[in-house]
C-alpha cells in the first residue's frame, strides 16, 4: 500500500480526484488529508496572487475559502471522491500549525510522500514560505507540489523533491 499525505487548502475537483488517485498507477492507495483553509489571515497574499494570475474578480472576493463547517463538508467530500477511486482515504481540518501536524502524521503513518496540492501562491512560493518548500525541510519524504485547477483542467505539476 502505497501511503500519501495530501495537503489541500478547499475540496479537490473531479480532475485533481483523477489526477492524484492515478499517480501511482494501479498500487493501491491509501491518502490522509490535511485540509487548512486558508482563512482571514493571508488576505492580503491572496489578493496579490489574483491580481498576478490576472483573476481581478476574485481578488477583492473575501470569504471564499470554506472554514468552519463547511471545511467539515468540503474534507467529507473529498475524502467520498478518493474512496469513490478505489483509495483508502482518511483526514481532518487542520487549525493550526500546519507543517508541524504534517511532520507528525507522516511519522505515525509512515507515508511514501506528502502531496501539496493549492492554488498558486506566488508572493509565499517567492519566499519559500508555501507550504511544499516548508515541508521539504521537515518531514523526511518526497514533497511533490501540484496545483489545483478547474474541474475541467487537469493539475499542473510545480516541481518536487
């Protein structure tokens, strides 16, 4: 069994669902999500990311990212379209420390690899502050950034360790 850790920011499309189910051909698959909405604190940085990415509409959009129960509802959902793939899927929202939870869950597990799977986030990935490049430095696995797109896109790949 083929274990990954899956850290996601808002429920996975169809497409990313495809993508990440597909990645390790017929292995079986066994995910744990971490889902951090990335909420009130950060945005400033999410605005700068639209406006880089040319999305003016939903950079001075607030409140789009689901949090409360609606994180509950959107980490229910992806966990239902993995399992519907034939993957064992098992997660939880994240509140805080992100990155520090991670390292954890990938010791206990004893994961193959963590997969970042966001939007982009130019201004952090600029820093090496986004979660993949923190991630590398802790966790001891392969870190493979995608990032997510619309459900008629399919994820591109950021560049991985």
């Amino acid at each position: 069994m083929f274990t990954s850790v899956l850290m996601i920011e808002k429920p996975l499309t169809p497409a990313d669902v495809e993508f990440v189910s597909t990645l390790h051909g017929d292995d079986p698959t066994s995910f744990v999500v971490l889902m951090q909405p990335r909420g009130k604190q950060d945005i400033l940085l999410r605005a700068i990311d639209d406006v880089a990415l040319g999305e003016f509409d939903d950079a001075v959009r607030e409140g789009a990212e689901p949090s409360g129960p609606l994180a509950d509802r959107a980490l229910s959902q992806t966990l239902a379209a993995l399992r519907a793939k034939g993957a064992e899927a098992i997660g939880q929202v994240v509140e805080e420390h992100p990155i520090d939870l991670l390292k954890s869950v990938v010791e206990q597990t004893k994961a193959d690899e963590v997969i970042v799977l966001t939007t982009p986030h130019f201004v952090e990935e600029f820093f090496h502050r986004d979660w993949a490049s923190r991630a590398r430095h802790k966790v001891g696995v392969p870190v493979l950034k995608l990032f997510s797109h619309a459900a008629d896109d399919r994820p591109q790949d950021a560049g991985g360790s």
